[in-house]
C-alpha cells in the first residue's frame, strides 16, 4: 500500500513539473544540464582528461607478464632451453641434439629515466588542452545561455506581437460597425465600408501569422532546452535584468581557451626539441622455464640499462619540430583573433543596448500619441466630421507603434542578455549554473 501511494505522489509531482510554465530561470538550468551540445561539451572534456592521464601514464614503470610455449630441434634453440631448464648433462650429443619443449613465463618492468624532456613536454601540452576543453566548454554554456534568453524574450515578442493585432483587429471590428450603421443611415460610401473591411481582413491575417511565429519560437526554445516528448509552456513572467555596469566585466571563456592551446602548443615544441636529445630506461625481468621432454625446470633474472640516441633519422625530428612551430604560430595567431572578434563583440552589444533604449523610449510615446490619436478621429468619424480613410490610417498607425514598441522593448531585453554574453556574465544574477 505504502509503495502504491509513493507511486502515485512521484507520478504526480512529475506530471506537476511538466505542466509547470518554464521561467527564463528554469529553462537556462535545464538546457546547461540536458542540452545536446551541453553534453557533448562534457564528453569532449572527459576526452581531454583522458588523454592527460595517458600524458601521465608515460613516467610510470611498465609492469608485463609474457609467456610462451615452444617445442623444436634447431640446435642453437636446443641448447638454450637445456641450459635454461638446468637440465644439461655430460653425455649431450651437440650434433645429434634431441626434440625439447619449452614453456617461458616472464615477468618484465621497464622504466623511463631520461628521455630529452618529451614526456614532461606532452604531459604539459596534455594538461593545457584539458584546460582549453574545460574553457571552450564554458563557451559553449555561455553561448546556450544567450541562445536561451534570446528564444525566451522572442517568445514574449512574438507575444506583444499578437497583443498588438489581436488589439487591431478589434479596433477594426468596432469600426466596421460604425461604418455599417452610418452606411444604414445613408451618410457612408459602400466603398468606405469596404475599406474598413479589407483592412479587418489584413489585421486578421497578421493576426494568424503572429501566432505562428509564436508556435515557431516556443519550439526553438523546446530545442534548446533538449525537450522532446512533454507539455510545454513558457512563463509570462519575463525577469528584470538590469544592463551591466561600465565596470563590471567578466572572463571570456574563449580567450582563455585559447590561451591554453597557445600554451599547449608551445609545450608540444619542446616536446618535438627533445627528439634531438638520448634517451634512457632501465628494465628488468625474472624467466622461469620449464620443459617436459626433458623434464627440467630453471629461473633466471636479467637487469640493465638502455642508452638509445639517434645520430640521425632522416630528419624526422626536425620536420616534427617546424610543425610544432607552425602550429604554435597559428595558436597565437588564432589568440589575437579571438581577442579582437570579442573586442568587436562588446562594441556591437554596447551599441545594440544603447539604439533599443533609445528606441523604447520613442516608441513609448509614439504609441500613446497614436493612441490619442485614433480617440479622437474615431469620435469624428462616429459623428461623421472625417473620412473612413483617415481612420484606417490612423488605426495603421497605432497598430504600427504598438508592433515597433513591443520588438523595441524585447530587443532591448536581448541587447542586455548579448552584453551579458559579450562580457562573459551569468544571463541572470541567480543563475549559478552558468557561471
């Protein structure tokens, strides 16, 4: 009974949270958390940890076990396996050698000492291009982000858009009226009725191509976000974020991912320097062997040193090194870029912020003159003091300001999330999984 009932509450709770509207708040956690290229910017960064574990692997003693089993009558492999099975005798025939087998069981350890800086070189390149993952991936979170608010504000838009002519479509239904009973009384043109009715026939089909282009932003936002198959419904709440202050600047995760290839690449230099450099290693083996022709058995050790230096090698080690080279130019050449595409950026972002306020701030009262305005010749045209014509023209005109002063108030809201972005802040102040 109890697990029927604890069954039943966590079916709820979840139907409770699919239903629930999706804040600009909710929306910028889940996408940083189940979003595709969220995920794949994880995978990429366990990728990269990896192969700095293998950097690190390098300077850790080899430990390998081998074995083997032989049988043959080929002196010289004769003669070893007597001596190492501890079963030679006096009486051996070295021209008529009998059959023997052998199995060899072999413990063997090796261990790099010296080998020119190449593998403190990988192993720094290797770390480095973690740390480069690890900023791209905050790039990547970063970008969601904007992408999110930019859908989530669209969607508010797209909103205010169908307001406005869901607005003009009543206003022209009640003008249509007016007209018909001043065309009933005799003192309007059947021509003039017409016009207000082909003009509630526009304002009706702005009307369906807003709501579709509402349809249209919530299923970018369900993208984004990484939903598929449940209730979507975004919040009408839009939260009030404040524009960033002059000083207030945060660190570009590009740049930085950058830096860290600059670094990694220059490791990679003297990693490929360390080929014109000896190298050193000791190593180590304990063999048993053990034949049953000749039923012996022996163990043996063997310990030492290995000095390997290439005098020369076709100039191997050269090329690795002027592509090393190259590439690290490329590197620094690809730091500068980065650092001017986001000089540029906050430029843009700055100018964009400043042209939408002062756009909201001439839509604002452009729209309560139009408004006014259509007060007005409406109670005139109602008295029959103005024509049809400059009625519809001012319903147009209060329509038009209505539209410009919602998408100036929405792209006001996305120049703020683009400075944000461009500074490399967190899209909301609360919003701890972004940062």
């Amino acid at each position: 009974m109890l697990r029927l009932i604890a069954v039943v509450a966590l079916g709820a709770s979840l139907s409770a949270a699919a239903s629930e509207p999706w804040t600009l708040e909710r929306a910028l956690s889940h996408t940083l958390a189940n979003s595709p290229d969220a995920r794949l910017a994880r995978q990429r960064i366990v990728a990269a940890k990896a192969a700095l574990d293998q950097a690190k692997a390098a300077f850790w003693p080899q430990v390998q076990v081998q074995s083997s089993y032989m049988g043959s009558d080929n002196p010289m492999l004769v003669f070893g396996s007597i001596l190492n099975q501890e079963a030679f005798s006096p009486s051996l025939d070295f021209n008529r050698v009998p059959d023997v087998d052998n199995l060899n069981v072999k413990g063997l350890v090796t261990a790099p000492l010296y080998t020119g800086g190449q593998m403190a070189s990988r192993r720094k390149a290797a770390r480095a291009n973690s740390q480069a993952t690890e900023f791209e991936a905050e790039a990547v979170r970063n970008a969601l982000a904007f992408e999110v608010a930019r859908a989530f504000h669209t969607i508010h838009k797209a909103r205010a858009f169908i307001e406005a002519t869901e607005a003009a479509v009543r206003a022209y239904e009640s003008n249509l009226a007016i007209a018909q009973r001043r065309f009933e009384a005799g003192t309007l043109l059947h021509a003039d009725v017409l016009d207000v009715e082909v003009r509630l026939a526009q304002a009706r089909e702005d009307l369906v191509r807003s709501r579709n282009a509402l349809a249209l932003s919530e299923r970018a936002l369900r993208n984004l976000i990484g939903l598929e198959e449940t209730e979507f419904a975004v919040s009408l709440d839009v939260p009030s974020v404040a524009p960033p202050d002059a000083g207030e600047v945060g660190t570009r995760p590009e740049l930085a991912a950058a830096r860290s290839r600059e670094n990694a690449a220059e490791a990679s230099v003297r990693a490929a320097r360390g080929g014109y450099y000896p190298t050193l290693s000791a190593f180590g083996s304990l063999d048993y062997d053990r034949g049953w022709r000749l039923e012996g058995e022996g163990e043996s050790w063997t310990a030492g040193a290995l000095l390997q230096w290439n005098l020369w090698d076709g100039q191997l080690t050269r090329a690795k090194v002027a592509e090393a080279r190259a590439s690290q130019e490329s590197a620094n050449e690809q730091e500068r870029k980065v650092r001017l595409a986001i000089d540029l950026e906050i430029e843009q972002a700055r100018i964009g912020l400043n042209e939408s306020t002062e756009r909201l701030q001439v839509t604002e009262k452009a729209v309560a003159k139009a408004a006014e305005s259509v007060e007005l010749t409406r109670a005139r045209f109602e008295q029959g003091l103005c024509l049809a014509s400059q009625l519809l023209d001012a319903e147009t005109a209060l329509t038009g300001t209505r539209v410009r002063r919602a998408e100036a108030e929405a792209d006001r809201r996305i120049a703020i999330a683009a400075l944000r972005k461009a500074l490399g802040l967190p899209q909301l102040q609360t919003d701890s999984a972004s940062k």
